[in-house]
C-alpha cells in the first residue's frame, strides 16, 4: 500500500504530495487525514496522508516506508480534505498551509505520544497487560514497536485508553490532583497510628471519616477542610487515602456578562427571518442569508434560535465572531443559552486550551463553536448552520497563507453540508449586499430596533468652527456639555478614538517636520509611558527628539489625541468623572477585555473610552452617550474602502447607545461634516449609502464592480525588486486576457517595511479564467529560481487593504 503524503516543508518548490510505502502492520488502521512522521532528504518531518492507493507510478523499490503514524483516528475529516485543496487552490498557498491552518498550533509542534490507561478492565489482550505492566502512561513507540497498531486503535474506540500527545510538555492534557478516600474501616486503622500531638493529621481524618468512599479534586478537599498539602501528604503515606491523576480540560475564563437565558418571544421580523432560515435548513438547501438588521434589532436572538433547531435536529453549529476577546457579551449570551454544549475559541487562548476545545469539537462533546476566523474548521462532521456575525469585518480575511476568507470558507463547507450560511450586519459589505440584491444571497431585514427603542438622535459637530471659535480642545463644546450631563445625572458614556496613539505623531511647530521611521515611510508614534517613538510596522525606537531634526527648533512635540492623551483631557475638564480606558494597552493581559466591560457594566465608570475594540457588541442599559472624537482618520485612509470603513464604524458606535430605555445620543467630531459617509451614518440610513458608494466604486473601476488581486514584491535592493516588479507584470500581461486591467508595477503605498523596499502589481478583472492558472506559473517561476536572490513575492486574491 501507498501513502501520499504532503509534508511540512513549505520552502520546497514543489508542491506536491509524495509518495511512501506503508508498513505492513498499518494498513488496515491508517486512513487519509492522519498524520506521520516521514523521512524527507535526510531529515524527518510531519506529514499529513491526503491519499492512499496500491500502486505508485515511481519505481516502489526506491519508496521509503513512513517511520511513524501519529494519529490512530483521522485528525482532518474527508470533508476537510477536500476543503483543503480547494482552499490551497482558490487562495494560491501551499497545500501543507492550507492542512495546517485547520488544526490548533499544538498538533503542528513538536510532540510525544503517550497511551494513557482509562478503563483497565476493558484491556483484555495478554501481551498487552505484560506491556503495560501496571503502568498509567506508556510511551506509544513501545506499543508501535511491539505491533499493536490493530489493538490500539480499538481499545482507543473502546476507551480503554486515551493517546495524549505531549508538546514541548506544556500542552499535554491537563491532570489534576484527585484523592481517593479510603473506606471507613480504613481510617478508622489509621486513626490509630496518628500520633496525639498530631492535631491537623487528626482533623482530617475526620473530616475524612465523613466522607469515606469518595474521590475528591485536591483542591477541593485542601479548600473545604482548610488543611494544609503537608499534612495530606502525611495522611495519604499513612494510607489514609490514595492520589491519582485525572484528566481534565482547561476552561478558559468564561465570561461573567449577564442576558436573558430564557428564548426571547420574537419580533415579527425576528420570526420571519428565523422561519425563512428554518424552512431552507429544513429542506437541506445550501441557502446563504445577508441578515441586515439595525443596531439592536435582536440579530443574536435570531441566531440563537436558529441554532436551537439545528441542535434539535441533531447538528452542530458554527458561530464565527470578528475577534472573540472583544465581544464577551455575544460570548456569553451563547453560553447562556447552550451551556456546556458551546466551545469557544479565540486567540486569547493558550495553545492548550485551544488543543482542548479542538478535542471536544472532535469528539463531538460540544455542538456550538463560537469563535473567531479559524473557528470556520471546527471539525464537525454534521453541520448544521454557520453564522458570521459583523460579516463586513476585515478580520475575517487571514493576512498571511493561507490568505482565506472565512465567509467563502463557510460557504464551501455549506455546501458540503448542505445547510445555511447567515451573514449578519448592521452595515454589510457591499459585495454582500450587492450579491443580495442580485439575489445571489438571501436578503433578510430587521429595520426596527427590538426593543421599539428609537434611533439614537446623531450630531455631527464641525471642529473647524470650533476651532474658529478658539476651542483648542479636542472636545467641542456641544460634546463637552453633553458629556457634563450625563456625569450628573449618573449615566453611562462611551467615547471613541480609532487606533492607538491615533496621529500622536512628533511634529515640529514651527517647520512643520514629521520624525518618521528611518526604515519605513511612515511616522512613528509617540508613547508616553517610556517616553520612546516607536515604528508600528517595523518595531524601530528612538527616543523623542528635544530638537527638529530640520530645523533645530525646541518647539517640537507629539501632537494629536492618543486614548492617552483623551484620559487627560478628561481628567482636566471633568476631574470627577471615572474614566476607564480601553486599548491595545490596557488589554494586553489575559482577560483583560472582560474585566474592564465588566466593571463599566457594574456602574463603577462613568466614562469607557477606546479603540475601534469598544465599537462592537457593548450592550449596557445605562449608556446614553457616544462621542466620536475624530471621525476624520479613517476617512482619510488611502484605501479604497476608506469611506465604507467610516460609515461601517459610526454607525456600529452609534449604535452603542440608548439600546435600552434611556435614549440615546450620539456626537460625531469632524473636520468633513458634508462627506456622505457622516451625513448617511448620521441617520443610520444604509441604502442610500450603499447606492452612492458603489455609484463611486463604479465610476473608479473598484470592487465589486471589479475583482482585484494584489502582487507584491519586496527586495532589500531597489533596483532588484523593480526589475523582477517588471518581469512579473510582463509576464501576467502577457498570459492574462485582454480585458484585465493591470496596474503597475508601482511603488507600494507604503515603499519601504523593515529596509525592504516594495513593488505592486493590482490586477482588476471582471471574469478571468486564466487567472489562477496564470498566478500559479508565476509562483513556480518565483519558488524555483527568484527566490534565490531575496526577493519576496506574496498574491492575495482579492485583499481587504491595497497597502
Ligand atoms: P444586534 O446584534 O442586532 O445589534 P442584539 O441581538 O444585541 O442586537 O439585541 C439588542 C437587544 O434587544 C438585546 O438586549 C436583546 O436581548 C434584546 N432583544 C433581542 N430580541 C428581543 C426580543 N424579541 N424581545 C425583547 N428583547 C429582545
Ligand atoms: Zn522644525
Ligand atoms: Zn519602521
């Protein structure tokens, strides 16, 4: 028998699968989607079997056999398999990236596998036992090298074992201390040797008396009978009880936000929307939904009964959320309702825990995956719906390979399954909408608010009156007020800055000099906390200047409205108010997001202000206000979908207020008061939106009008990349149809990251079927010889940013 094996070696040109010999003994046990060690030139690698047949069309006396089967128990399904392929092909990367992005980083590391003895009584084969010998955990090399593959594989079927695999040693399963008591008889012998001085050792046994027979964690029983580990240690070597080891899995923190548990009685539109996805779930259509629905309009309820019928139906749900650690509330709205049937994964969690909530995915111990983008692999093998929630994000798009989007990802394995796709927002993307309305998705409309709550009333304030009227502030007099108010009155407010250290670039004041990045052509960004200038892009510090670099003036100093700078501000103007602050950070630690919402839930803030972070999902009855410090920044990008960003962002802001009996108030700082992105997100008011920005994006040639796919290049030597830039363009020139449009080669927005400088090429098509055919030359031209020199060239077919 033959094994394809496509392998870890994602340096290698040749993007292949390779053939091995399988062993004897393994045939009947391995399976396509297993993995193993393989030996590869003189190495040895991971490998992932895609395929297996009798025959190899290479000379079979020159195979070498495969060292060493990993998985017993497939760990990508057939579904995923496939999924893989198509993933590699769409997103051009290679076939090994595509294998691995489906798995938690703990199965891609090193590893050591251990079999570890669950249900002794259930191991019935003689050879087996003497192998063991009593043992808990046994290397899973002796059993390979003693031939029990076939036997493995069923006592893992029976669970009489379980293989653990040990990562670097800090992944493994995770055990915990449990204590068996012994029997009353038992202590009370016990009892008996202890010596009279002895007091604590007394104590526990009878407190142990009490609960003779039982097995209880360790920390439970050093809690409840407040002894300390020194004196049950002395306990146990009396044998008093005996110590083991179980497995458990490491929870992540839930979080502790509170909602209704109970299925909320819907809105007409509610009910229409989760009938219409029931009738086609039910009828196994692969149907895909845009469900548009305002800020409030209930879209999470709509979901959460959608997914009660697919758990009726015995399927499992898929519920992708844009960054998970940002939206606890939605988090555990999920838990509330499904309790232990909901995993949740996200990138706050350790490596572990993750490999945790991939397993009980895989045993199929939950049903309902919450999570962020890579949630999409969830290896369920009977699905029943897939939701992405705020689908316009950009963070469902992977910026490195594979370069996926998680929506076509959910659509391909919807189709696999044949069940809904829900693609949720208050603001979707135009690609979306403009497939719904050419009825390509499902439209869906909620235009009420839930709860009947009113539209927050929006204003927008021209800062250049202000500035006019000699208000230096970053505040405007209106929002100023206003925020005094609700400082009175005891209610909650929330005030929003986009990025961290938002332009709090040095400027000289007098030439007007911007200190930028030695290595990038950007300006660094001052941080007060160590008072340094730092390079976002690249990591370069420097210490601030104390003079202009041009012009030798003193008058030189940061500038601009940093959340940092905002705190103070605040602090000056309103030295009562409670201010919690919100940002890369003041969130970096573990559970940090959830700690903050919750105390700004639990009254103790006045005041939470953020980053684009504090944008979604916030949901609290008391927040009456929402101010937008500078709306202008990203209006400003230079990025075709600046003002499609802008309107997405105040309108998710604006809805962060008055969801519940309060009414809200929304005040939007601004330079640009007339552009229509802030005069339409004033009213919320999307369609008219969307006509006039795909009327732009038209006029321009932009997506969706056009596909775009971006070539990037980037060379430590300018002329290097500029040359090979050129060859490329000729080269997709030649070969694409007449009709693409090709732009470039140019300088990058952005021309130099890290002393490299970079080159692109933007490929605008409306159909082109030579398109991947056409990039997957190319590929093979760069990883078999352009390489060589340097030159780093990466294709993304249809990138969120053209930066
Ligand atoms: P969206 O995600 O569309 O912005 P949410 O799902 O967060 O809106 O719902 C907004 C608020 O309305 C939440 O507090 C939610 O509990 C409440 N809600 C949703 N549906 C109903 C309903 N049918 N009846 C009463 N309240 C509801
Ligand atoms: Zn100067
Ligand atoms: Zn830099």
């Amino acid at each position: 028998m033959i094994a394809e094996v496509i392998v870890d070696v994602a340096a290698y040109p040749i993007d292949r699968p390779f053939d091995y010999l399988v062993p004897p003994n393994w045939e009947s046990v391995i399976e396509p989607g297993s993995r193993v060690k393989v030996p590869f030139g003189p190495r040895k690698v991971l490998g992932y079997i895609t395929g297996l047949k009798a025959d190899s069309d290479l000379d079979m006396t020159k195979l070498k056999p495969i060292d060493e089967l990993i998985d017993l128990e497939p760990v990508i399904s057939k579904e995923l398999l496939h999924l893989s392929k198509w993933l590699a092909n769409e997103t051009l990367s290679y076939e090994i990236d595509a294998l691995q992005v489906m798995l938690p980083a703990a199965m891609r590391a090193k590893y050591e596998k251990f079999i570890v003895v669950q249900r002794e009584e259930l191991i019935d084969n003689e050879n087996f036992v003497k192998l063991i010998a009593g043992r808990k955990r046994v290397p899973m090399k002796e059993a390979v090298a003693a031939g029990f593959v076939n036997l493995l594989k069923k006592y893992v079927e029976q669970g009489a074992i379980v293989v653990d695999t040990v990562v670097r040693q800090q992944t493994s399963l995770k055990k915990e201390r449990v204590i068996q008591i012994a029997d009353a008889d038992t202590l009370r012998e016990v009892q008996k040797t202890i010596h009279a001085n002895a007091r604590k050792q007394a104590e526990l046994l009878v407190w142990m008396m009490d609960h003779a027979g039982e097995s209880v964690r360790a920390k439970d029983l050093l809690e409840q009978s407040g002894i300390q580990p020194a004196v049950l240690k002395a306990v146990i070597e009396k044998g008093a009880a005996t110590e083991k080891l179980e497995e458990v899995y490491r929870e992540p923190t839930a979080p502790q936000l509170k909602d209704t548990p109970i299925p909320l009685s819907l809105t007409e539109e509610q009910r229409h929307a989760v009938e219409a996805v029931t009738d086609s779930m039910d009828k196994g259509q692969a149907e895909t939904f845009l469900l548009h629905g305002v800020t409030g309009s209930g879209k999470t309820e709509v979901y959460l009964q959608a997914i009660k019928r697919v758990l009726e139906k015995g399927q499992e749900a898929i519920v992708l959320v844009p960054e998970i650690s940002l939206t606890p509330q939605m988090t555990s709205r999920f838990i509330e309702r499904f309790g232990s049937l909901v995993a949740v994964m996200h990138s706050g969690l350790s490596a572990g825990e993750k490999y945790d909530e991939w397993r009980k995915i895989s045993r199929g111990e939950v049903k309902v995956v919450v999570g962020a983008r890579s949630a999409i692999f969830a290896p369920f093998e009977n699905l029943g719906i897939i939701i992405l929630d705020e689908e316009h994000e950009s963070s469902y798009k992977q910026e490195e390979p594979p370069r996926y989007h998680a929506r076509d990802v959910a659509i391909k394995r919807a189709e696999y399954y044949g069940c809904p796709v829900i693609l949720g927002s208050a603001t979707p993307s135009l690609e979306s909408y403009a497939r719904a309305s050419k009825r390509v998705y499902t439209l869906l409309t909620l235009s009420h608010r839930a709860k009947q709550q009113a539209m927050p009333a929006v204003t927008v304030v021209d800062m250049r009156e202000e500035l006019k009227s000699g208000n230096r502030s970053m505040f405007s007099v209106p929002l100023a007020e206003a925020i005094g108010q609700r400082i009175q009155r005891r209610e909650q407010i929330v005030l929003f800055l986009n990025k961290r250290g938002f332009s709090s670039f040095v400027l000289c004041r007098d030439c007007g000099t911007v200190v930028e990045c030695p290595n990038c052509d950007i300006s660094l960004t001052y941080h007060r906390a160590y008072e340094q200038l730092k390079c976002h892009y690249c990591g370069h510090e420097e210490p601030v200047p104390l003079q202009c670099p041009q012009c030798e003036s003193e008058h030189i100093r940061f500038f601009g409205t940093g959340t940092q700078k905002a705190e103070e501000e605040i602090a000056k103007l309103f030295p009562e108010a409670r201010v919690l602050r919100m940002d890369v950070d003041t969130t970096r630690q573990k559970g940090s997001h959830e700690r903050l919402l919750r105390q700004f839930s639990e009254g103790k803030a006045d005041i939470l202000l953020g980053t684009q972070m504090i944008a979604k999902g916030l949901d609290f009855p008391r927040i009456t206000l929402v101010g937008v410090l500078a709306a202008d920044t990203t209006l400003h990008l230079a990025d075709f979908r600046a003002a499609e960003k802008t309107f997405q962002l105040m309108t998710q802001v604006s809805g962060r207020a008055g969801r519940h009996e309060l009414p809200g108030e929304v005040f939007i700082q601004t330079y640009s008061p007339e552009h229509y992105a802030i005069e339409l997100a004033k009213s919320q008011n999307y369609e008219p939106f969307y006509q006039l920005e795909m009327a732009a994006r038209k006029q321009y040639g932009y997506p969706p009008f056009y596909f775009i796919t971006l070539v990037q290049f980037s060379h430590e030597d300018v002329l290097k990349v500029a040359d090979f830039a050129e060859k490329g363009a000729r080269f997709l020139r030649d070969n694409l149809s007449p009709e693409t449009v090709m732009i470039g080669p140019t300088a990058a927005a952005i021309s130099r990251v890290n002393n490299r400088y970079r080159y692109q090429c933007l490929i605008k098509y409306k159909k082109e079927p030579k398109l991947i055919e056409t990039l997957q030359q190319l590929i093979r031209y760069y990883r078999t010889d352009w390489i060589k020199s340097g030159l780093t060239m990466t294709v993304d077919v249809e990138p969120t940013s053209i930066f």
